[in-house]
C-alpha cells in the first residue's frame, strides 16, 4: 500500500491509475451496501416472485428457508461479502444459475451495442460538429441544429419504433429487432446513439468556434498551412477535452442503462437483464448485475481521465 | 450527395437481406414469449414462457388438447377407486427419452418428488398436494411420497388424502410432467425429454431453438424447426409479425381495435375463449367493503357494457359469477349487476353510508389495467363511491393484495387446468386467503362447504351442480366485482397451416403445424 502513493521510478500516470483503482474498493463497497440495503427496504418479496399466482404459506416459509432470507440482515450481508470475496456472484433464485454466468454471457451484447453506438456518435457527431463550426449558419450547421434538436427532444423509445416501422417494416432494409449480424446492429445502435450525435454535434461546434478563433489557428494559417491540417490537428485537437468528457460519460451510461433500447430491439444485453431481475425480485441477480456495472462505469470514468491526458499534454497526474 | 449516400448504403443492407420473406423461412417461429423462460426444469416451471417451453419437451401422464380437452399421454389410461381416493395408471409402453432412456413408472415417482423438494426451488407443489403424504415430504417429515408407488415399469399407483374427481386434469400442468431419474448436470439447461421436439439451443433473452423428435410417440412434428422468440416489448412483436419473421402474434388487449378495423389484417385473426377472468378483487375485511350491499352497490355501480366495449372492443363476455361460460358449472341463465347508479347509492344508503364511501382502487402498471381503474373510478365517482387510485409496478401491487392492504384490486386469473374448480377454489375459498389467490379475503363457510363438497364429488352431474351453487352463493355476495372474460386474440400468417391458438397456455404442441407453399407476402 505505502509503495503505491509515490513515484520512485514508476510514471505519474501508472501512480494514477493505481490510485484511482484503490479508490474504487470504497466505492464499490458502497454501492453494495446501498444495493443491498434498499432491496430490502423496497416492497416485493423475491419468494413471492417465485412461486407465482397460487400457492400455500407453508411452501412459501420451506422457500424462504432454503434462500436464508430469514437470517438477520448482518448474517445474509456477510454472506453476500463472503461470497463477493471469493468472486461468487451467487445463484438468481429464479432460475439457479450463477449470476456470473448470466453477466458474461450479456455484458458482450450490451458491450457491443454501447461501442457501436459510440462508434457512430464520434464519426457522425463531431463530423457534423466540426462541419457546422467551419461555416456557421450555413446550410450544415442548420441541418445539424435540426438534427441536434431531434437528437435531443425524441426519447429512445420512440426514435427507436420510428425506426423499426420506417427501416424495417416499410423499407424491409433492416431486420425489426434480433440479435445477429452487422445489420441487427445498425438500428438499435443508431437509435441509441441519437442523442450522443446531438449532443457531440452541438459541443464539437461551440469547442471549434473557440478553438478556431485562438491565435495558433491564426498562426498556423498565416503559415500557410493547408485548411485541413489547421482544423483537424490544430484546431480540433485543442477542442478534444470536451469531446472526450461527453464520450466518456455517455459510452458509460449506455453500458449500463440501455434498457429501453434493448427491450425495444430485443437485444439479448445487459440492460433487459436487470429489469427482468427487478420485475421478479431476484435480489442476487440484482445486486450482481449493480456491483458488476458499478465497476464498468468506475473503469470508464478512469479511462476518460487517462484520455485526458492523451489529448492534452497539460494535463497532470502528480 | 448526402442522398446519393444514405440510397447506396440502402441499396447495399437490402441487397444482404432476404430473411424477411416469411413464406420460404422453413422454422416456425412464435412471438408469444415475452420474457427468458425460468428454466426447462419442469420442477421450475411456474410461469407461462417457461410451461410452454416445458411442454414442447415433456409429456404428463396427461395432457390438453389445443381447445382444452385432457386427454391420456404417457398415460393410457387409468382406473379410480370406487371411494375415489385411489387412481391406477397404466403407463404407456416402448416411449424413450430423447437420450434413450426408457420411460418407466420409477421416473412418475422420482420427478414428482422432485417437484416437492424444497431443495429444487421450484416452489410450485400444490397441483400435487392432493398425493397422500406429499405435504409431509415437502416438509422434510418423509424421505419418501407415501401416496405414490410403482408396481411394475407400466403401473403408478396414486394414493390421495381423500377423493378429487378432477386430480387427472392437474397431472396435464407442465409441473407434473416427467423427466428421467438420471439427469444430466444442469438440467434446467440441457433437457432431456419425452416431448414432441428437442432443445437445439437457448441464447437467453434471444430465443430457444427446437429440433422434432423423430420418435415421439404421438407423431413426430411436421416442420422442420420451431422457434420461440423472446421479444419484451409488443410493438417489436406487432413489427415482426408484419415483417414476416415470425408466424404467430398475440395481439396486446389495447390494439384490438386496430386490427379488426383493418381489412386485411381482420383476415389473420383467430379468436379463442380463453380461460381468462378480469375482475377486481373487494377485500372484503375492510372498513365499509365487509358489508354485502356495499359490494354490490360496487357491482351495480359501473357499465361494464361499455367497459368492454370502449376499452377492448366488444372482445369480453360480461361475468355473472366466475365460471367461465365454456365451462361446465357456469349458470347462463344468470343475468350480471346491472349498471344502475340510484340503485347503487340505494344500496349504500341502506348499509349506512349515504354520503359515500371512499375507497384505494389499486391496479398494477400494465396499461389495460390502467385504464380500467381509470374507467372504474369515473363510475365509482357517479355512485358516490370516492376512489383513489393507487397504481404500483405489478410485483408489489400483487405482494400488497395477498396481504390484505387493498380495498380495490383490478386483476386477472389464468385457468391452469380447464375446471371450475380452478376458480371457484383458489379465488374464493377461505383456505386460500391471502397468497392462495383468494385476495379478496372472502370467508364463508357454507360457500367453502360447497367447494369442498364438489371437489369430492366423483358423480360429474352433481359436481357441475355443486359449482353452480357455489357460483350464485359468490355471485350474490359479491366478493369481487366480476368484470369480463377476456377472449384471446391472435393473428396467424397465411402460410401456417393447422396452428390452434390453445385455450390452456401449454395446449398446442405445433406437432401438426405446416408451413404451406410460398406465394402471400
């Protein structure tokens, strides 16, 4: 532990890292408290759940038994800790299989839907960005207000439908929903990415117009440099610490909450996981899947803040 | 140029596709489920994505046909006591599992007590409780069902605590259906089964892929595949469906109207009357509600004509009780409470209560049942009943009915086996208060003689009339406000040949369901 606070030969950044890292047991540990705390505090009892429509007290009090769910809170935390501690997420009362399973076997899924999303937000948004920034007012810096609006006013859901009728049902380009392929991608990735390609498209701009007004564009165009060279390397680079906040926040909030999009789509992830845990009052599939993207979004956050210092040299980790 | 790009990149995704011509797709693939199964452990199976599934790879010793008749499986047939306690079934000889494994009556007993044993999870053992001796194994008490034994490969004698005429029809729910003894690790997972097809794969959430078993003992399955698509959201499954990717849809109770109102979808519906009762449970413990003339004044209070009208357009035979009228037991004759505002403040006035009563109306969030509560509260308002409408994500509302913390319940009850007794029982019984299914607390021994009396009764005429004076004994006391009697609507894609939307969740095999030539698109 003590060896970890200073540099003694290691780079700032490695010493950052490892910081950050630590930093997170707490946090971690926190939101387990509060996960586990608040699922006993919120109405719906999990063996309820599980027996369905009819059943008969003493079935109910065996099940209870057989889950520990009568042990004091203290003992059924401990043994959720333990368990933690050895790596085991626990089995879902519902369905008995262990919840590290479930999460691996999802986390890809939503994964890959969240990159894709990102994927698309990044080329389209700062690419509409950047565009509407070199011409304001003109004919693209409309279109990407227009698109910017849209992005931002329309909920998933319905962008989503939109989609499914407009690209599936009438135009038959795409499938309505499923996982698979490239082609199942495209839509759901697209309907999640909308409000990042607003959002991006809106913040590329206002970083542009500044950076594009400083005196080392006014510089590096009185070198003589090319248009293309002067926006891409000089201006758009110092309008990267922006950009990279919103991608690093968003690419967080879609690993872990892109429920509506992944209910609309059928998209086998994560997000559906949760809240068919929820709706059955699978305690251990829901503090697993919590735990589990707490820990992603710490990562991403950590991440971004590497970035950072990729993107702009002034950044210091000391 | 932003055009130019947007109609290539069209032109490029259209040209890979091909999918979406639903005539030449050889799997049949249903949109019913709309959620991950539980497992495929019948011993699991307490929900309805998960007895569907269970039946496509089990059989019971009985099961239903796809409008509700039950009918013998690995049962041929079987002989009952004259005392009506004892049932011998012979087992029906040569079937194997899917693995080879002979079906003997050994594996009636060992899945069985599987279904008992708290350790299983299953947490469904009342179709068997009737078993003499199940209850004391499910408490531990036992090792063994003293009710059940197997004299030979062919033969399984049930033992019940004391007669119960309709115990053959409980052995067709997927619960009872019967595995092998030695199971393979996870079973829930990987099934091995008697049933029509066999699992080929399960992504979850996605869907589960089967394969016919080609020697299942009722006829193999005529396609070639079958899909069971799990899709959340209703209107992906109304888009698949009109995209041609999957065969069947059951249309959601809030679109019913679009869809008979449009000539050429009108043409893929098939109607079933399904077991299906909406109603809204009174609890009849509290405050004002525990007096009869305010229940009905609750009953007389609302226009359910134009309930079932307005909100599921006309599809809703109106109850007068809680059979059923498909079901035996069910008196036509008897006319429902008819909407009449004064007669309803008349009734209240007479209980005491001239100035109204103010009552919670709780309903979960699923919209139909929203807008029922909404709907119920305006007629309410007219009576001078006061509700309050309390609206709680399904799961909790559920959890505070069984615990007696509602005065006005807006709910449905599914039929598991096609009986009165499987309303008039679990809804109404006072042994069932609470978490039996009876939330609305009604308690009333000479209505609990009757139940108890026709579910002993082996006689069926005098059965059936048993259950109609239960019924008219409920009906006049109004423990609940008997809404409608939901008729299921589905719609079928031209090209399914023999697909019977089946009354009972777990009816239709799709053993004989064919795919026809191409041709409509």
């Amino acid at each position: 532990m003590d060896d970890s606070h200073e540099d003694d030969g290691r780079s700032p950044v490695t010493a950052f890292i490892i910081r950050r890292l630590l930093l997170a047991v707490p946090t971690l540990f926190g939101v387990l408290v509060v996960a586990f705390l608040l699922l006993y505090v919120a109405p719906g009892d999990p063996v309820m759940a599980m027996v369905g429509e009819r059943a008969d007290e003493a079935t109910i009090a065996r099940l209870r038994a057989e889950l520990r769910l009568d042990d004091p809170l203290p003992v059924q935390f401990g043994h959720y800790i333990a368990g933690i501690a050895r790596g085991d997420l626990g089995k879902s009362y519902i369905t008995n299989r262990p919840i590290k399973r479930d999460i691996i076997e999802r986390f890809p899924k939503t994964l890959q839907l969240a990159g894709a999303a990102m994927l698309l937000a990044t080329v389209l948004g700062v690419t509409l960005g950047v565009f509407s920034a070199r011409n304001p007012g003109g004919l693209i810096d409309r279109l990407g207000l227009a698109v910017a609006y849209l992005g931002i006013s329309f909920p998933v859901y319905w962008v989503g439908l939109l989609f499914i009728l407009l690209f599936a049902v009438t135009l038959h380009w795409l499938p309505p929903s499923g996982f698979g392929g490239i082609r199942y991608l495209v839509l759901p990735a697209l309907a999640l990415g909308m409000r990042s390609i607003a959002f991006l498209a809106r913040m590329t701009r206002s970083a542009m117009l500044d950076s594009l007004s400083a005196d080392y564009v006014r510089t590096a165009r009185a070198k003589g440099l090319r248009e293309g060279l002067v926006v891409g390397k000089h201006a758009l680079r110092n309008a990267l610490i922006p950009i990279i906040t919103v991608l690093g926040l968003d690419f967080g909030a879609y690993l872990t909450g892109s429920i509506l999009t992944e209910t609309i789509f059928s998209w086998p992830g994560l997000g559906r996981y949760v809240v068919n845990a929820i709706a059955r009052r699978d305690l251990p599939a829901i503090q697993g899947s919590v735990l589990f993207l707490s820990a992603v979004f710490v990562l991403v956050n950590l991440i971004t803040d590497i970035a950072y210092a990729k993107a702009d040299p002034r950044v210091n980790y000391a | 140029m932003r055009c130019l790009i947007a109609i290539c990149l069209g032109l490029l995704l259209s040209g890979c596709g091909g999918e979406g011509d639903g005539a030449n797709r050889r799997t049949l693939v249903d949109s019913r489920d709309n959620y991950d199964p539980r497992s495929l452990d019948p011993a699991l199976s307490t929900d309805v994505p998960t007895g569907r599934a269970v039946a496509y790879l089990f059989d019971g010793l009985t099961r239903f046909t796809p409008d509700a008749k039950v009918v013998p499986a690995l049962a041929t047939s079987w002989d009952v006591s004259a005392d009506g306690t004892v049932y011998t079934f012979h087992l029906r000889r040569g079937v194997k599992f899917t693995d080879g494994t002979p079906f003997v009556a050994r594996q009636v007993a060992t899945s069985w007590q599987r279904v008992l044993d708290p350790k299983i999870k299953g947490g469904r053992g009342w179709p068997l409780y009737p078993i003499k001796g199940a209850r004391e194994f499910a408490d531990g008490k036992t090792r063994t069902v003293e009710g059940i034994s197997t004299p030979n490969d062919s033969t399984v004698v049930v033992t019940l605590k004391e007669p119960f005429a309709i115990f053959p029809k409980l052995l067709a729910m997927p619960v009872a259906s019967i595995a092998p003894d030695h199971m393979p690790a996870n079973f829930g997972e990987n099934p091995v089964g008697t049933g029509p097809w066999k699992l080929v794969e399960w992504k979850h959430d996605d869907y589960l892929l089967f394969s016919p078993n080609a020697d299942y003992w009722g006829g193999a399955p005529k396609a070639d595949s079958l899909k069971a698509r799990i899709i959340a959201e209703p209107s992906t499954a109304v888009a698949e469906f009109e995209s041609g990717n999957v065969d069947v849809l059951q249309i959601p109770q809030g679109d019913i109207r679009a869809w008979e109102e449009d000539a050429e979808r009108k043409k893929l519906l098939a109607s079933t009357p399904s077991l299906e009762l909406v109603y809204v449970a009174i609890n009849t413990t509290r405050g004002p509600l525990k007096d009869i003339r305010v229940r009905q004044a609750i009953n007389h209070a609302i226009d359910r004509r134009v309930l079932v009208r307005n909100l599921i357009a006309g599809r809703g035979d109106l109850a007068a009780g809680v059979i059923p009228s498909s079901l035996p037991g069910s008196d036509k004759t008897r006319i429902g409470y008819q909407f009449d505002t004064l007669r309803a403040r008349k009734l209240l006035a007479d209980a005491g209560y001239p100035n109204g009563i103010d009552v919670e109306l709780w309903t979960s969030t699923t919209p139909i049942y929203v807008r029922i509560a909404e709907t119920l509260q305006g007629y309410l308002a007219l009576a001078g009943i006061r509700a309050k409408i309390v609206q709680r994500e399904s799961a909790a509302a559920r959890e505070a009915a069984r615990k007696g913390q509602t005065d006005l319940f807006v709910k449905d009850w599914y039929a598991d086996y096609p009986d009165a007794e499987n309303f008039l029982y679990p809804l109404l019984h006072s042994a069932n208060k609470g978490v039996g299914g009876n939330v609305s607390f009604y308690s009333n021994p000479q209505y609990d003689s009757l139940v108890t009396l026709s579910r002993r009764e082996q006689d069926e005429t005098k059965r059936v009339a048993l259950y109609t004076q239960a019924d008219e004994l409920a009906f006049r006391e109004a423990p609940m406000v008997f809404l409608y009697f939901y008729s299921e609507l589905n719609a079928i894609q031209p090209w399914i040949g023999g697909f019977v939307p089946p009354v009972i969740f777990n009816g239709q095999p799709w053993t004989t369901v064919t795919k026809t030539t191409a041709g409509h698109r």
